[in-house]
C-alpha cells in the first residue's frame, strides 16, 4: 500500500513508522504544518525532520509554509476550539497532495500523542477521505508513544516543548499565571562601592594601556 503520513514532528513520528514498516508499509513523510509557531520554533522541527528522516532512510515530502497569520486570523473568534481547524488544515493538504499523487492512503503522526484530540483527528481524517476518494489509514499509536519518545531522547532529536500553535506556548508557559498584572516599579540595585571601585580602576588601566599603545605606535587619537 502507497501511503503518505503527515508528520508533526520526528519525535512523534519514530514509533509510527517503525510500527508502519512492521506491518509491511513503507510510508513516505509529508511535512506540512503552518500551524506550529513562531517560525524559530518551526524551523527546529522541520530541520529536526530532515535530518531524522535522512538517518532512517525515509522519503520526505516538504511542503513548506508558516502560516502565522492566517491561522490566527482563522481562529481569532473561536481559540478554545481551534485544534479542529489545525487538524483540518494539515490533513486536508496531506489528501489533497496524496489523491493528486497516486497514493491509497494518508495518515498522520498527531495519532500518536495521548495529548492530542485523537478520536477529532479521526473523525476529520475520515471525513477528508470520504471527500477526497482516498482511505485514512486510521491506526492507534499512542500504544507506543512513550517508547517512540524514549527513543527520539536517545537519538537526540529536537524535543518541543508544547504542542505548537503560538496559543499553545502561552498555555504552556503562563497558564495558572495572571496575565494582566498591574504596573510594579523595579529600582536599580545599589551598586558595591568596592565592586564600583573596581570597575573604575579597570576602566582607568585599559584607557591607559590604549594612551600607551597609541604614543608608541605614533597613531592619531580616534576622533569620535
Ligand atoms: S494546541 Fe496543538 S493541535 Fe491545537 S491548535 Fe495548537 S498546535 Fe494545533
């Protein structure tokens, strides 16, 4: 069977093509995931990918797009639900390429993540077949999550931090936090007088040591 798997990520995507290849298929990756920000993040995943799928001997197709601002733009009235249209938005170009390129089948890495909304991505991605004439290649992978993930540490790949939608990083990082907080004044540190002493004693030496450099080599002061 020709099948074409989205990947998330080359964490995620370790236990799903071991366990594809198990059973016989050989799948070829599909990167395709605007929604995964800001683009330092993506970048890390992506290039986390290549190389991964490289020392796996997986054939990778990269459909290159961040896609900040149209996602926010999409979700902007309804962010609490906005894993619906981030799962529709990666399978529908991951069906889309798979239907016009002669595959059987499409699935994804995100059935994998005990974290994800897995029984949402199968029901879009069943959804997405049935439109585009072409079988989700449903399977449970969270059997092996831990494992796949175990592994992706000991081979050093790039391991993220939150699921990636810039809404997720903030719900990783200041949820339970007030995000509105009143104005606070901070003041300097008063500074040590022996520390001050110091770095007034090395500034006067180094301008010193230049004012010698300079008599001796018959250089011109720097005009500033
Ligand atoms: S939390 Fe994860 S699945 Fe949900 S929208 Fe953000 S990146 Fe997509």
């Amino acid at each position: 069977m020709k099948t074409l798997m989205h990947i998330c990520c080359a964490p995620c995507s370790v236990y799903c093509i071991e366990s594809l290849r198990a059973e016989g298929i050989e799948p070829v990756g599909f990167w395709y995931n605007p929604t995964i920000h800001p683009y330092t993040e993506y970048r890390s995943r992506r290039d986390c990918l290549r190389d991964y799928a490289q020392q796996v001997n997986l054939t990778l197709i990269e459909q290159d797009e961040y896609g900040l601002r149209d996602f926010v733009r999409r979700v902007a009235d309804h962010i609490e639900g906005r894993c619906a249209d981030c799962y529709a938005i990666r399978l529908e170009q991951t069906a889309v390429y798979a239907a016009a390129h002669g595959y059987d089948s499409f699935t994804t890495t995100l059935l994998v993540s005990p974290y994800q909304k897995h029984e949402l991505i199968r029901q879009i991605g069943e959804r997405l077949a049935e439109q585009y004439g072409i079988q989700f290649l449903y399977r449970d992978f969270r059997v092996g999550f831990r494992e796949g993930q175990e592994k992706a540490r000991e081979a050093g790949l790039y391991m993220q931090k939150y699921c990636g939608c810039i809404f997720s990083e903030e719900d990783r990082y200041i949820r339970n936090r007030p995000l509105k907080k009143p104005p606070v004044q901070i003041n300097p540190k008063p500074v040590n007088p022996k520390k001050l002493a110091r770095m007034e004693k090395a500034a006067a030496n180094a301008a010193a040591r230049a004012e010698h450099e300079r008599l001796a080599t018959g250089e011109e002061p720097e005009k500033l």
